[in-house]
C-alpha cells in the first residue's frame, strides 16, 4: 500500500472527520461564547463591583516610555477567560446532559453463571485431572 493511499484511508476514518468537524464547531463555539461573556455576563458584573471593567485589570511592572510598550500583568483578562472557561464547560455539560438523555439506554449485559454454577465448572475440572 502506497503513502498516499494510507494517507487517505486515514482522512477519510471515521474519528478524523469527526475530530475535525468537532475543531470547527468549537472555534465558532468560542466566538460565540466570549461575545456573551464580554457583552452580556460582564457588564452587569462590572456594574455590581461598582462598574469595574475586568479586561482593563492589570498590575504595571514598568510603565510606558516614550516608545517602549509598558509591561503589565493583564490579571483582568485572566478573570474574563476563567470566567469563559466556566461557562463553555457548563455549556458543554448541559449539551451532554442533554444528549445522554436522548440517547436509549444500553442493553442490559446478559446475567453471567452464578457462583454456584462456576464452582460446579470448578469441581467438574478438577474432578477430571
């Protein structure tokens, strides 16, 4: 088998269109997600710290000079991606909550022999060496 026709046998498996459908879906997912935190969740959270806004949050290590950027630590932003962090995983937990729930239950395992009988099968096998 040729490198090519490995290769495309590899694209075309099942997990890889999945894996790949999946990347697409959860950048647009993203976007989607940091619009309501920025312009829905976080004002009103803004508005009940007495109108902080997180993203402008920072601790200036050196300012700025003439043109030299300031260094800062941009704490501010971190608190807006936990915040997203928080809402995607919840999200993405009542998606599977929901799903499950959609999905039939598994077939039940078929009952096993009970003790009893695999010590039967036991005694049987000993009884025959």
């Amino acid at each position: 088998m040729s490198i090519i026709s490995e290769f495309k046998t590899f694209l075309m498996r099942g997990n890889v269109i999945d894996l790949a459908v999946g990347v697409v879906i959860g950048g647009a997912f993203g976007k989607i997600v940091t619009a309501l935190v920025d312009n829905i969740i976080m004002p009103p959270i803004g508005l009940l710290t007495g109108g902080v806004d997180f993203s402008q949050l920072k601790w200036v290590l050196k300012p700025a000079v003439g043109d030299v950027a300031e260094v800062a630590i941009s704490y501010g932003l971190f608190i807006n991606t936990l915040i997203q962090f928080v809402i995607i995983g919840a999200a993405i937990f009542m998606v599977v909550k929901a799903i499950n729930r959609l999905m039939p239950p598994p077939p039940a395992a078929p009952a096993g022999p009970t003790e009893a009988e695999l010590l039967a099968d036991i005694l049987a096998e000993l009884k025959k060496k």
